[in-house]
C-alpha cells in the first residue's frame, strides 16, 4: 500500500483511514529515532488502537495503568506513571517529527490534557510536496513495505495483530529485553573436582555445580555466565584462559571429598585478572544427619551469599580495587552500597547523581531504577538533598521502582524498592506482599532482608522483624549499620536492653540523625541516661524538626500508636522536648498511657 496526502482539488481534505494510521504508526515505532526502550511503543500503539475501535473516550489513566503497566485494579491514583510516560512519549513524537519524520504524510500526536491520540496530515509535508511539484522536483511517497517490517514483532507489530486477534490488548512487549544493559561483573563456575570415591561424590559434585547456577544468578548486580559456559570447563581450568576465552571477571571453583559418611566441599573466587584467591571457605557435613540434596542446597546459599551479595567478596573486591577494562556503571552501585552504609547527604547525592547518570545512559537497567527509587525516597524521609519539581519525592520513588519491576520482573533489588516505596506511601499491605515475594525470589539477599526485616519490625512485627534482621547480619556481619540500628530498636521494643545496647554501638552511623535519636531510646531505658543524654543533644542539633514532629514521622513508617507513645516515653528519658503524654494521646488517638518516670 502506498501513502500520500489525498488531492484537495476544491473538496475538504478527508482524514486519514486506519489502514493509513497504522502504517504511520509502524514506520514511527520501526524509525532510529523513536526510542526502543521503556514503554513508549507499546503506549503509542495501545492508545492508537483503542481510539482506531472509537474507544478513545474511555482512555484514562486507570485504563492505561492496568493494561499497559501491570498494576492491580484497584491501585491508587497517585500513582504517577502514566503521566509520567505519557510526557515522555510526547517528547519522544516531537523529536521524531523534527528529525525523521518532517515529510512523513500523517502526524500522529498525544494532545496535552489527555491520552486519546489525534490523526491528521502533515501540513509541513504537504507544503514540502506543493512546492516540489511547482518546481518540477520528484515528489517523495511514503510506501510501506509490510514484509519489511514484520521483523517488527519484537517491537509492536505482534502486539497491533494479537489485538484484533483478540479484541483486548493483552500481548506485552518485552522491550527491555532489546535494549542495551552495561557492563557488570561477570562470573563462570567451573565443574567442582570430584576429589572422593564412590558414585555419591559424583553426584554430589553435579548437584552442587547445578544448585550454584541456579543460586547465583538471582543476584542482579553481577553476571553468571551459564550452564553450557560452565560444562564446557574443566575443574582444574587455566585462570588465563577464562579471562582470555570467556571474559569473566571471576572464577568459582573448588571441590567434594565424600569418605563414609562425612562431606567436605571447598571452594574459592579467583580474580581472573591475575589468579588471586579473593576467597576461600571449607564446608563439612555428615550424611548420617542430614540428606545429601539439603547439604548441597545450604552450601549452594551460603556459597552465594558470601560471594555475591550487595556486601560481599565481589563487591568488596571492586571497591578495593576497581578492574582495569570498564564495568560501565556498576561503580554506580557500589556507590550505593556505600551510601547505605553511611547514610549520610553527602554519599546520599554521589549516589543519586551517578545512578540518573547510569539510567539515563541504560534506561533498561532494572538495578540502576531501583536503587534510584530507594535515593529518591531518602530525600523525603531522610531529608537529604530534596529537589524540587512537579513530582514530590514519593511520587518519583514510587514510579521508579514500578519501572524496575516492569522491566525485570524477579530482580531483587527491584522487588525491595518497590516494597519499600509501598510502604512509605502508606499501602503497608501491598507492601509486604512485595516483601514476601522478594524474599521467596532470593532468600540469601542481606541487603533484602535486612530491608524487609526493618518494614516487619516497623508495621509491629516486632519479633519476626527481628528475626529476619538477625538472620541479615549472621550472613552480613559487616553489612549495612543501618540493619544494626534497626535491629537495635527491635531489641528495645522487645525489651532487650542488653542486646539493644551490643547493637546500637556497632550500627555507629554518626551522619544519620536517626541514628541518634534510636541511641538516645536505647541508652535510656538501658538506664545509661547520660548516653541517651549526649545521643539526644546530637539528634537536635542534626536534625531538630524530626524531634518536634515525632508522631507524625512515626506514622509516616506505619508505626503502631502504642509503640509509638512507647518510643516518645523513651525520648523524653533522654531529656528530649518530645510531645507529653497527652499531647501524644490525643494526636494517636488513643488513651494516655504513661511508661515509666
């Protein structure tokens, strides 16, 4: 089919037809300079085929967001990302008709205030056209060639098909899937070396090799290279030749002694750089106790977790010694990771600053989304660095966590800025739904539990909080101190003033003000008065409106009314201008309860 502007010749100029349209639409979505990342193609081709069957006035924000982002019916109408996409596709049609489609014949545009898309001719094209034709110039034709563009399918033609097929636009383009990542660290796994005799140390060496392949991969901010890779080593390979042949960074590898019913794995991560051992660990079990599928299992986690977890050997070894060739902006995550184990606005604004650097860079970088969301919420919680804008803090946080777990699904730390910008956003139950979802997804993730521990513990789940912040610091002694501190104030609100006082000194964040406000209620129901005394004075002088507005900031963290009046008693041991008793009460709604002196 060819496409032309139809002849004027006296008569109205008709509008196009819908055969026409959705030639345009394809030729926009196929150009270079329409954007091939996030959701704009299948935005465009959504509202464009709805307005096609005369439902364009029922395109909505609410119906957009449930058919084209996944969210729940019944999710809140705050939530910012359909405005916020539709400005971008907006932007992303100006420049197209600017650059690559100036003398296209059909202009396809999103009118501000609305969703519903509008079809005219392009009067510049015509212009272009009615003059060439004066000036005996060949006038250009847009003719699309339909076999050409059924490569399109990964884009949005499938999804324009399976539309009529179906009568609802169901079929999701996994656009992320197309579009550039960077570079990460990567990891191979040699074969474990059968070191015993007897078919149960063959077994076990394939099933270890199989569990770490499986368990690895689930954390996001390093890449495994994968099964075949693997078998096609041996475990005794050349360090060089995995960086020369396969490129990895690291290589695991190690061994199973298996004599009677005793079980020996070692293993070690080597640079492959220039063979170091960053690593090394020796697990022992007896089969008389335990299976050997549960042996392999709980080596496999821990194996991995020391490894690759946001705080681990990796991670500890880049930071100490960044490689030579570029790892793109994976620097950027570490300089997360660091942000969150100090906690202060200076790390606070490295790390957001470099992270919208990195996704501005790599839009389908889900890790980068996410711990973007996680910088965004820190300006309004926290108060550290807020900018202005149209959108509040919570707004952008929200959003962008939803764009990390659209694009990757099962990604962790996607998961866990979802759940934690759900959980500031007050929907505490869809929250820590996410939570248990990110949990199943990566069990061994610290930065996750440590993360999903803090909101149990916080909503009243005192103990289980506990547990799970407990179990982020077995596997993390040297993690976030920020797990610390919050594993702190469980501990107080348990009544373990012992433990409460072990942990609030080793969480040491003497940046974050919060921090301090936490030590003052330990050091006061500890009886330490002029420790809760000084930790109080510093929390004034760091932050005193957090203080002032106590009640509201508790109920901003989904703080039970009793165990905030329970807090507040313990601040004002402190010697801190906390609200009195009735004061609080009345606010909390509830009646005047009195702890202590």
């Amino acid at each position: 089919m060819q496409s032309a502007m139809p002849e004027e010749g006296g008569e109205p100029r008709r509008p196009p037809n819908p055969e026409e349209i959705r030639e345009q639409l394809a030729h926009i979505i196929a150009s270079s300079e329409f954007p091939h990342t996030g959701r704009g193609a299948l935005l465009l081709a959504y509202v464009t085929e709805e307005a096609l069957a005369g439902r364009a006035s029922r395109l909505k924000g609410y119906s957009i967001a449930v058919e084209i982002f996944n969210r729940r019916e019944g999710f809140s109408q705050d939530d910012p990302v359909v405005r916020i996409e539709a400005g971008r596709l907006r932007r992303s049609l100006e420049r197209y008709y600017l650059v690559a489609g100036q003398l296209d014949p059909i202009r396809i545009d999103i009118p501000k205030g609305g969703y519903a898309p509008s079809f005219t001719w392009n009067d510049a094209a015509s212009a272009v056209v009615d003059e060439n034709v004066a000036n005996g110039v060949p006038v250009r034709r847009v003719h699309i060639d339909w076999p050409k563009w059924a490569a399109l399918g990964a884009i949005v033609c499938v999804a324009v098909l399976n539309y009529f097929a179906t009568d609802r636009f169901e079929a999701r383009i996994e656009l992320a899937s197309h579009a550039e990542v960077p570079h990460k660290p990567t990891l191979v796994i040699a074969p474990f070396a059968n070191l015993g005799d007897g078919p149960q140390a063959a077994l076990y060496t394939v099933g270890l090799t199989e569990e770490l392949l499986t368990a690895l991969p689930r954390f996001k901010e390093i890449k495994v290279f994968g099964r075949e890779t693997s078998k096609a080593l041996q475990p005794e390979v050349d360090v060089s030749r995995v960086r020369g042949d396969i490129g990895a960074h690291y290589l695991l590898s190690g061994g199973v002694r298996v004599s009677g019913s005793q079980v020996r794995v070692t293993a070690r991560l080597l640079d492959t750089s220039d063979g170091a051992i960053l690593w090394s660990q020796t697990y022992d079990d007896d089969l008389d106790t335990r299976d050997l599928f549960a042996i392999q299992s709980d080596v496999a986690s821990r194996v991995a977790t020391a490894v690759a977890q946001p705080y681990g050997i990796i991670a500890q070894a880049l930071t100490a010694r960044p490689p030579p060739d570029d790892l793109g902006v994976y620097d950027c995550t570490l300089r997360f990771y660091a942000y969150r184990s100090e906690l202060s606005p200076t790390t606070h604004l490295t790390a957001r600053d470099c992270l919208e650097t990195a996704v501005a860079r790599y839009p389908a970088y889900a890790t980068a989304w996410a711990m973007l969301s996680i910088a965004y919420l820190d300006e309004d919680r926290f108060r550290f660095n807020p900018k202005g804008g149209y959108e509040t803090p919570m707004e952008r946080a929200l959003a962008t966590a939803r764009r990390a777990v659209d694009l990757e699904p099962e990604n962790t730390r996607a998961l866990q800025a979802l759940m934690t910008a759900l959980f500031f956003n007050r929907n505490l139950k869809e929250a820590l739904a996410v939570g248990e979802e990110a949990l199943a997804t990566n069990p061994n993730d610290t930065e996750l539990l440590g993360e999903f521990g803090t909101r149990v513990a916080m909503s009243g789940q005192w103990q289980r909080g506990a547990a799970l912040l407990d179990e982020a610091l077995r596997l993390n002694p040297g993690g976030a101190g920020f797990y610390q501190g919050t594993a702190a104030l469980a501990a107080h609100m348990l009544g373990d003033h012992e433990k409460a006082v072990i942990l609030i000194r080793k969480a040491d964040l003497q940046k974050f003000p919060q921090f301090h406000v936490v030590a003052a209620a330990v050091y006061a129901d500890a009886g330490m008065i002029a420790d809760a005394r000084r930790e109080g004075e510093i929390a004034m002088k760091m932050r005193p409106q957090y203080i002032y507005d106590i009640v509201e900031e508790n109920r901003k963290r989904n703080i039970r009314p009793e165990d905030s009046a329970r807090m507040i008693a313990s601040l004002r041991k402190a010697g801190l201008p906390v609200p009195g008793e009735a004061a609080v009460a009345a606010e909390i709604g509830m009646e005047v309860i009195t702890y202590g002196p």
